[in-house]
C-alpha cells in the first residue's frame, strides 16, 4: 500500500516517499485505487486511463470507473481555477469550478452520457424497455451514481 494523491486540477497521480515528500512517478500509471471513508463506510474507488481521446483529451486523463462490466461507467470531474476582480477593485478572487460528466465506454471508446431516460434508450437498444421498467420497478434515480451503477449492473444479467 502505498499513500496516493490524485490531483484533479492536473490529472495527475502522485505520491509520498518514505521522508513525507510528494513526487510524481517516473513510469505513467494506468490505473490505480483510492481508499476512503463517507458516511462511516469504507470505499474504494477505481481510476484508469488509456481511452481513446475525447473532445480534447488525451489518453493521459483519469477517469473514476464506476461500473467495469460489458459496458463500462466512467465519471470525470473536471476541476479549473477561475479568476475575477469586481469593477473597481485590486483584489482578484479565485474560485475552483466543478464540472462532473458521465461517460460509457465500449472498446475503449468514451461517449459521453446523461443520466436520463432518453440517454439509456440510446445506449441500451432492445434492451431499454426491460431497464426502464426496472429503474421504475426499484424507484432508481439516475442522478445518483450508486442507483446508475444497478442499472449497468442489471443490464449485464442479459
């Protein structure tokens, strides 16, 4: 086990050597695991990179695998520092915008992907109207990673 940093300003993984110093790894790492807690429960989220470019980037970029089955889910929240003066002022004023996007991935090839119905009609064909009776049969809410996740993971029982 190693102690892992994953900077999502610069997509980039880092870690601390035995004397606490950061550094960067010196082979690009395709994958890796992050351990933590949220609402008391121990997770682990899995992140890898390696997909075909997408809408500029590069398959350098870190995406979070939500679901790793016949069709994959993967998240990425892009994070960017803005900075702004108000009219009239010397002070300049930084601010870290979220933007969070969902994508499907098939053969290593992303598209990207809204938690919607129309979306899942898309993306799962013939197999739509079985999915969608179970979204509404279980009160799934494709807002919510944890519900999207049992609907991959429905899809894959076929």
């Amino acid at each position: 086990n190693m102690k892992l940093k994953y900077d999502q300003l610069e997509d980039d993984v880092i870690f601390k050597d035995t004397n606490g110093e950061e550094l960067g790894f010196a082979m690009p790492v395709v994958e890796f695991k992050l351990n933590y807690s949220a609402d008391g429960l121990q997770k682990t989220s899995l992140f890898r990179n390696g997909f075909a470019p997408f809408k500029g980037s590069s398959e350098k970029n870190y995406y979070e695998i939500l679901y790793d089955g016949s069709i994959k889910l993967a998240k990425k929240n892009v994070k960017r520092i803005e900075q702004y003066r108000e009219y009239n002022s010397a002070i300049t004023t930084k601010s870290v915008i979220e933007r969070i996007k969902y994508y499907t991935t098939k053969d290593n090839v992303l598209t990207e992907f809204k938690r919607d119905t129309k979306s899942v009609q898309q993306l799962f064909g013939d197999k739509s109207v079985a999915i969608l009776e179970y979204i509404n049969k279980n009160n799934l809410d494709l807002k919510k990673d944890v519900d999207l996740v049992k609907v991959f993971e429905f899809y894959d029982t076929f």
